[in-house]
C-alpha cells in the first residue's frame, strides 16, 4: 500500500481545536498503520465532483476526506475539518494526474465553472489579447496546468487578472505562468521549472506512480515511518521539513564535481536548502566513521538557530557527523587547539591601536579618518599587503578616490604604524586570525576531519574567510555547498569566489519563489533597492526577475507620529488586536536600527504592560519562552515572524546619519546607503503576515512615499 499525506492536510490540521487534535492523532496513527482496518468506515462524498473522494470519522465533530482510487492500493490524506466544513472542501475538489508532468495534482472544480478572471461579456476590439495567447495548450500542459484549468488560462489578458486567479491553479502552474508574464521565454521558464518530457506515456489511473515524481512531492509526502509522520504532526506549518519545492529537492541531493553557488531572494528557502543538504550528505555521501561535514554562517545567533533546526530533521547518528558553528567560533577552537594565543580586536576603529597609527595621517593630505578605515580594510587586508612597495603597486578597483604613487608613499607609515602597535600589545584582526588559521591548514601539519562545507549568509563572508573555508576542506565532489544573497549584504565584504580558489563555473544555481513573505511585502521590500545594482558573488550581477511569492496578504503599514507616546499607544493597540486574533506576543518582533533605540522601545513596552524577549547575538531564539520578541535589524537577519514592526524608521536612524557622514567620498556614501537599503530589507521581510513601519517626527526617505500620517 502507498500512504501518503498531503500539504493542505497539515494546515488544515494545525487549525484543528487543540481539544480534538489528540483523537486526530489517534487516528492518524491507526491510517498509517493499515489504512484498510475494518474499524475505519470510509463514506462516499457522493456530492463530491471529482471520484474516489471518502469521508472518514474521526469523532463526533471532524471528519477526515481521504483520496482512494478504486482498484488500487493507495490512500492519501488530504483534509480534516468540521463535518459540514469538510463535505465543503471535497465536493469542489478533483485529484488528477497532469498528462504532461505525470504529478498528481488538486483541482478545484469551480475553477471553469465561475466567471472567467478576464474582461466579462461580448469581445470587443478593445478588449486586450490574452496574456498566453501564444502558448500552445501542450506547452501550459508541461508548466503543470491541469487540462480542467486550460480554459481558465486561456481567459487571463494581465498580471492582476493572473494574480487573481492564483488560487485556482496549482503551485507550478502559477510558477510557471508568472515567468511567462515576467519576460521568461518558454524555454527558460520550462528549465527554471525543470520540467522534463515523459519518455514513457503517462498513465492518467495509476496514481501509486504519479505520487513518487518529484513534481508531486512539493504537496504530497508519501508516509514510510511512525517516526517522521509524529515529527510532521508536531510541527504542521513548519513545512520545509518534508515538502520541498522540485528544484530544492534537486539542489539538495545533486551529484557535484565541484563547489555549487546558490542564490535567491529573501525567503526562498536557501536555509532551508542548506541543511537538507547538510542532513543528505551525512546520511548518504559522507559517511565514514570520521567523516564531518562543516556547516558555518556569519553570526552567533544564525548558528545556533540552525543547528535547533537540524535537530528537527535529523537522525542522531547524521547530527554527530554535521560541525555547526560561526567561523568566528571556529577559527577561534581551532587557534587554541594548537596552543596559538593572541587577543582578537574586535571593533577595531575603536580601539587604542587604531588611535595611534591615525596620528601618523599625512595632514597634507586632508583624508578623513574614514578613509584609512575603508582603505586598511579593502585595500591591505583584503590582499594582505605586508610592505610599501606592495602597496604601491596594489588594485584599488572599487575605492572612490584616486591616489598617485606618492601619495600612497605618504599613506603607508599609518597601516605599518597600525601593525606595530597591534604586535606590540599581543593583538590581531579577526582577518588576521583566518589568514594564520589557514596558513596553519596549508601546512599539512594539522588534517582535519572535513569532507564538505556547507557556508550560509555567503554574501556576508570576506575574501579571507572564503580562503580558510577552501583551506578546510579538500577540492573534490560535493565539497562546497554556498548559498547568499547579494541583495542582503549588511556588511562591507564584497568577494569574488572565483578569486579564492573557489570555482563555481557551471554549478550556479538560483531560487527565485519566496515561501514566507507575502508579495504585497516582498514588493514593497524590493523597491526599497530599486535603482541598485547588486553581484552573484562571483563577479557577475544579480537580479530578482521572476522573484515572487506565492502568498497574498494585506501591504506593510507605514505610520507617522508626532512624538514616541503616540507611536507606542498605536503599537500597544495593535499588538492587542493581533493578539485578540489569537496571535501571541512572541508571534510579534519590534525592530530598531540600534541597541540604544532597543533599550529605549525594550521600556517602553514593558511600561505598556508587554512581556519581553531580546533576540541576542549568540544564542538561538527560544521559541518556548514568551514575550514580545525585540531585536536589532542586523539580529533579526535569519529569522521569520508572523508580523514584525520596523520602528523608529525616521531620517537619520534609517539610514543611519552617523554611517553616511563617515562615508569619505562618493562611492563610499552610495555603497554605505546600498548596506542601508539593504539592511530594511532584510528586516521588512522576516515579517509572514505583514509589516509595519512607523516613525516620529521626519521619516525614512526610504519610506516618504508610503507614510500615511497618524
């Protein structure tokens, strides 16, 4: 027999009263088990369109619609709700196998029989020609539209005619038909799909084979252990644990001769991709006694958030194989395994040592403190530039302001100057201790256990970290697994994987569907960047054509107060509703540009009468604990709630004043607004159901726009 379980099944179950959720289980537990015992009446929905539809009782209130196909041996879940609720659901509801495709799919029947999404009544020559007009029905067919729906296709002549009829159409149809609308040839968005012909003919009846494609996975979870399924039940909406779009599922288990590059927009799950990775390499590539595999990211709190997550969907056995640490962290062990001592400056510009060697500054040359910074940073520790001679002769592709040879001369007594009060007082860099971490690898003196890396949050490594993280791991298949984002680069690094012994030619690959965030958010998020130019993290650009979400939802709410007393009496009043609605506080993140603001709303809000959680730099979010959740906008990177308020977004905190005036000249200003710009991203879509912007006083003018005053 073939069990499975389907993606509306788990939401429907998650909305289940908790009271009546047990005996749900209990139920479950006996389908899985022989889903043909004679204690399970299966009842005909003999008002249901499509066939083999069954109505099961779970108690005298619910009742769970099961898809059985006569003749065969499979058995799929498909909704639990009240009596009267459920009939509902499955008499609009038809199960069919794509012709094209082979994936078993969910049709509604209202589909064709409602009015058409396009202009109603007698064509007229003003009416707009279809948006799909030029594509042949076999090649909508292929995209994963069911022949039922071609009709309702055929009716779409614009975007928001497509928008509207989202609802209808399968996940991949709609996929793939917004590439179409997007400006994808049909080629292009066939591949983006990877949507493959059927040598064989495909069997519309034979349901046991459709539910084994890939295509079919991204709904259905064909159930093989107690085990998996009690995990599943225990976290329905955290879905990413068992269905997985088709081109993740490929990118997770691939065969690499070499380093793989993953990009995509925020919430496309490239996190999510990362440790499925992670998990499949240790479960089915490296498994030797000795065999690790590294996985790393850029911050404290991201680490320990994903090896919280790991736990979740990983055997014992696979979890003692999978190192999950920042490089920080890791760098550090590493140094002090093999006896190595030295204190690591951190905030450096701030630090004695920096103080000293700006007093060697050439005053002739009227550059600003910032500049060295950026200089020191960009320039000689990004090649590790040791001499004066070498610095002479340095690339300075990027930096805004030209310098003549001599003029270099002149500079130079700063950095050597910096490097002597750093050795004098037993100090490095963190840059410092990566180039030594891997110089010590490279030696061959110290073998270490790793067969593959899997890096996070890429775009926010430097060129150096990228060195050590080649260094660790030895060139072979499946060695590297990367995945960022240019578009979230909050940080100053800029790198070309290419130019740290990282080869990715032919092995990049990007994910372009966002899961979490609305696409009224995502599209207020991405204009938030418009006029910017962001890379792959190869040299090359990156763009977010064909980036969208695949839910709806209300636009972010920007507010405008007098004074910081209405900006919190409005936030109190709004938490209170979400909360009314069943939402917890810590469903709910308040965001701020800075610690100090933190404090400041950290107060206030407890003033109001709120509980409060401080999301800090190094310990993973305790989703048990309760209050309203309050971080940093560099914090919250990695993390995802249900609503999440930006405030305090006013000019001079967002962007930041003090960043901008620091920036020594014009390209150093537009990269410093770029990280800005970015970093409101960022924040704007950790946010599933919505987000709200508020300000006191003068806002954003990221946000002028859209303020709407109080």
């Amino acid at each position: 027999m073939t069990i499975a379980i389907s993606n509306d099944f788990l939401l429907a179950f998650s909305k289940v009263q908790r009271k009546h959720q047990r005996q749900v289980r209990e139920f479950i537990e006996k389908f899985r088990e022989q889903p043909d015992a004679p204690g399970i009446h299966y009842e005909p929905i003999q008002s249901a369109k499509g066939k083999d539809l069954y109505s099961v009782r779970i108690n005298q209130a619910y009742r769970a619609i099961v898809f059985r196909p006569s003749g065969g041996s499979v058995y799929v879940l498909t909704w639990v709700d009240r009596h009267d609720e459920a009939y509902r659901w499955a008499e609009r509801k038809k199960f069919v196998v794509n012709p094209a495709t082979g994936a078993l799919q969910v049709v509604s029947i209202e589909s064709h029989e409602e009015t058409p999404v396009g202009p109603s009544g007698a064509e007229t020559r003003e009416t707009p020609p279809g948006l799909f007009d030029k594509v042949k029905d076999k090649h909508l067919l292929r995209l994963g539209v069911p022949e039922e729906l071609i009709p309702l296709v055929r009716s779409i002549r614009s975007d928001a005619e497509l928008e509207r009829a989202e609802a209808r159409l399968p996940q991949e149809a709609y996929e793939g038909l917004y590439m179409l609308a997007s400006g994808y040839s049909l080629e292009e968005a066939l591949q983006e799909l990877e949507a493959r012909e059927h040598e064989e003919a495909v069997d519309p009846e034979d349901f046991e084979t459709a539910l084994k494609r890939m295509d079919s996975q991204r709904r259905f979870y064909v159930v093989d252990e107690a085990k998996e399924l009690t995990e599943i039940l225990n976290a329905p909406l955290e879905q990413w644990r068992v269905f997985l779009h088709p081109k993740q599922r490929r990118l997770v288990r691939m065969n690499a001769n070499g380093p793989v590059r993953v990009l995509g927009g925020a919430g496309t799950g490239k996190t999510v991709v990362a440790m499925h990775r992670a998990k499949y390499l240790a479960e089915e590539v490296f498994t030797g006694e000795e065999d690790r595999i590294l996985f790393t990211t850029f911050t404290k709190n991201l680490a320990a958030d994903i090896q919280e997550n790991l736990r979740k969907i990983c055997s014992v056995e696979a979890l003692s194989r999978i190192d999950v640490i920042n490089l920080d962290a890791w760098v550090g062990n590493f140094l002090r395994s093999q006896g190595y001592r030295c204190e690591p400056l951190f905030k450096a510009e701030e630090s004695d040592e920096w103080a000293a060697a700006l007093n060697q500054a050439p005053a002739e040359l009227g550059l600003s403190p910032s500049f060295y910074r950026t200089e020191w940073e960009q320039v000689v520790q990004e090649q590790n530039i040791r001499d004066a001679a070498s610095y002479v002769r340095a690339s300075r592709v990027g930096r805004g302001t030209p310098l003549s040879r001599q003029k270099k001369a002149l500079i130079w007594p700063v950095f050597q100057e910096y490097r002597a009060q750093l050795n004098e007082h037993g100090k490095k860099e963190f840059v410092d201790l990566l180039r030594e971490a891997r110089e010590l690898i490279e030696s061959g003196k110290f073998p270490l256990p790793y067969r593959a890396a899997v890096v996070d949050e890429a775009q926010d490594m430097s060129a150096e970290a990228f060195r050590l993280i080649r260094a660790i791991v030895p060139e072979g298949p499946n060695d590297l697994f990367i995945v960022g984002d240019g578009h979230q680069r909050i940080y100053r690094h800029r790198t070309r994987l290419s130019q740290c012994g990282i080869n990715i030619r032919g092995r990049g690959r990007k994910l372009r569907l966002n899961y979490r965030t609305t696409e009224e958010t995502r599209r207020f998020a991405v204009a938030v960047l418009e006029g910017v130019e962001f890379d792959d993290l190869d040299g090359g650009r990156d763009d977010q054509k064909g980036y969208v979400s695949l839910t709806h939802g209300s636009p972010p709410l920007v507010r405008c107060f007098p004074d910081l007393a209405a900006e919190i009496e409005f936030l109190k009043e709004l938490i209170l509703g979400w909360k009314a609605q069943g939402f917890g506080e810590e469903s709910v993140c308040l965001v701020t540009r800075t610690n100090k603001l933190l404090e400041l709303y950290e107060g206030r809000m407890q003033q109001a009468g709120f509980r409060t959680y401080r999301i800090k730099r190094s310990v993973a979010e305790q989703r048990s604990q309760p209050g309203l959740r309050l971080a940093t906008m560099h914090r919250v990177k990695g993390l995802e709630f249900e609503y999440l308020c930006v405030v305090s977004a006013n000019d001079g905190i967002i962007p930041l004043a003090n960043v901008l005036d620091d920036a020594e000249d014009p390209v150093a200003a537009r990269d410093a607004e770029t990280r800005e710009r970015s970093l409101l991203y960022v924040a704007l879509t950790r946010a599933r159901r919505r987000a709200v912007i508020t300000a006191c006083g003068t806002p954003s003018r990221f946000l002028r726009r859209a303020v709407k005053p109080d």
